[in-house]
C-alpha cells in the first residue's frame, strides 16, 4: 500500500527530499505522493514534522 499526504502538510518539502525513488511532488497547496512509484519504505512519514503522510 502506497503512503498518501493529508492535509495536515506544511508545505515544508522534509518528505520529498527523503523519497528513495522521488515519488514525491509539490502539489497544489500541499505535497503528493505518485501511488504507482512508492515503495511504502515510510521514509516521508518519518521525517515529517506535521505526520502528513499515512499508510493508505
């Protein structure tokens, strides 16, 4: 199952920057997280200072 990014994001970009295979994007209003390529490594969730990403 691929991680999502609530709407608790703070636009900070900690997440993108630690995504193994850059399935992390600036969305509109928050990051998002391309299904189709994460690995589920929860690597965003653990250096996100906010908990936005989740296990779907």
């Amino acid at each position: 199952m691929a991680y999502k990014i609530t709407d608790d994001c703070i636009s900070c970009g900690a997440c993108e920057a630690e995504c193994p295979v850059g399935a992390i994007a600036e969305g509109d209003g928050k990051f998002e997280i391309n299904a189709d390529e994460c690995l589920d490594c929860g690597a965003c969730a653990g250096v996100c200072p906010v908990e936005a990403p989740q296990a779907e």
